[in-house]
C-alpha cells in the first residue's frame, strides 16, 4: 500500500492485487506503528484503500497464481480466473503464513490469547501468566524473551523437549518451567485462553500463549521469477529492495526477518521510489522519435 502512495504520487499506472488474507488480519490491533497504535487491520486497510484511490491506484480483489517475466523484459502476471496483466516493474509483498500449531480449540484463540510475536502482542498481556508452545522445537530463546513481560512464563513442549542440559539449568534458574505432558486442547472463551488441557484431562490455567512453529511464504510467486533466497526462504535484496531479477522488487515479511507493519510500510516506500527512478532512467534512454535536425 506505501509502494501504492508513492508511485500513484508519481502519476505511475499502478494495480495492487489483494486477497484479504493478510498475516496479522485475526490480530485485535496493530503495534510497533506510532500514530497507528491499536488500530484493527481491517481498518487500518480501509484507510489505506480511501488514501491510494485518490492517486488513481486502482486495487482488485483477486489472487495472482502466476508471474513470469517475458524476453521483452515485461512482468505478465495472471490470477486465478487465468486473466493476464502486463507491467514493466513488480512488487511482491504477499507476506509469510504462520504454521498455527494442530491443537484442538487453538483457531477461535489466535490473535487474540494465541500469537506469535512478542513485540507485537506481549505487552497486552504483562504481568499475566503466560506459556510457550514449542513441540520438537526448541522454545527456550522465546521462553527468555517472554520474562521481559511477565514473571510467570511456562515452557510447554508437548512430548519431549529438545533442550540440552545447560539450557535447562538456565530456565530452572529464572523460573521458567518445563511441561512436557502431552496437550489435548486449549479451553477459551469470547478469544480469551483460560486452560491449556493435557491428554490425562489435566487442566492448568493460562492467560495466553506465544507459540514456536515457524511460517512459509504465501506465495510460491519469488521462486517461480527465480528470485533469490536465503535458508528460511526469505527473498534477498538490496538496500532499495531490489531483487536479482531486474525490476522485481519485495517488500514486507516477504523480504525481512523483521515482522512489523511499519517495516513493511518503510520497505514499500522505498521499493516505490526505486521502480520511480528506474523507470525515470528508462524513459531518458528512450530513443528521440523525431527525424535529427
């Protein structure tokens, strides 16, 4: 949407394609973004949506399942009612998938006693008590994290923990419990989590849960454009959010490890200003189509 400002700004032709699925569209508000503290995603996007129409952005409500960059250099993208459309420059920022661990009662919690991020979502729950999912992970550097906000962390690791000796005697030393009974469900009500329920039918009560599961892209568009990435699938770029592909560009939790919606905007910008420019230099070395004098 920050791409979408800048480039309409610069009377560009600008699409954005957008399925409603974004990553943090269950959260009960976004954080870390000053001015925009609390606000619900859904609005938050309303006001993007009313600022980018101004600008002629035109967006449309439809997934892209195929890209491919033609030998003219030009992006043809196509969604999934095998409509194609045609653009000089691309910006990708379909974002990462939480993999939301498989447990009975977790989906009516997520966003808003389940999450992920503790920079995003620890703060609303200070002081409470607070777990930590990590089946055959290893939860312990989120368990640390987590103390930073409340004095009652627990480690659950459904099964077996994946923690050395020395790890242990850290978390036994700051009162970080390890649980490794097997867990058959969360119990909640109206979002809000109150027990996490073990296979014996044991209850034990918790106020919110972080979980360690890691994400997948969303989409498999990067790799399909040849695009390079790292171990974890994260797509490479430069400071400009340039990719290797020429005229590709990403931008958002597609691109960084740093999952915030202000680094997505601040990202966007920048990737919007590049494709400005680079298309800029293009124009210039447009060959002059009157006859020479």
């Amino acid at each position: 949407m920050n791409a979408a400002v800048v480039l309409g700004r610069c009377r560009r032709t600008v699409l954005v394609f957008d399925t409603g699925q974004q990553r943090n569209r269950l959260s009960d508000g976004i954080h870390n973004y000053l001015t925009r503290d609390d606000i619900l995603p859904a609005d938050f996007l309303n006001l993007a949506h009313k600022e980018i129409n101004k600008y002629g952005v035109h967006i449309i409500h439809i997934e892209i399942v195929h890209a491919e960059k033609s030998s003219e250099g030009i992006f043809e993208v196509k969604d999934s009612r095998q409509k194609i459309y045609y653009s000089k420059k691309l910006l990708v920022a379909t974002g990462l998938k939480d993999n939301i661990p498989n447990i009975p009662g977790i989906e009516s919690l997520y966003g808003q006693s389940v999450f992920h991020c503790p920079y995003c979502d620890a703060w609303e729950v200070r002081d409470k008590i607070i777990g930590i999912y990590a089946k055959n992970k290893n939860g312990m550097p989120l368990s640390l994290s987590l103390k930073t906000w409340s004095s009652d962390v627990t480690l659950y690791c459904d099964g077996r923990n994946y923690l050395t000796e020395s790890e242990k005697k850290i978390l036994q030393r700051l009162n970080i419990e390890v649980v490794t009974k097997r867990i058959h469900s969360l119990e909640g009500k109206n979002g809000q989590l109150k027990y996490i329920v073990f296979s014996n039918a044991e209850k034990r009560r918790c106020d919110a849960v972080f979980f360690v599961n890691g994400y997948n892209q969303s989409s498999g568009i990067l790799e399909t454009l040849g695009c390079n990435v790292n171990k974890k699938g994260i797509a490479i770029t430069n400071r400009r959010q340039q990719t290797n592909i020429a005229g590709l560009y990403v931008a958002g939790d597609v691109s960084k490890d740093m999952h915030f919606v202000v680094v997505a905007a601040a990202e966007g910008a920048k990737a919007g200003v590049a494709i400005n420019q680079e298309l800029q230099k293009e124009e210039i070395l447009i060959p002059d189509p009157s006859p020479s004098q």
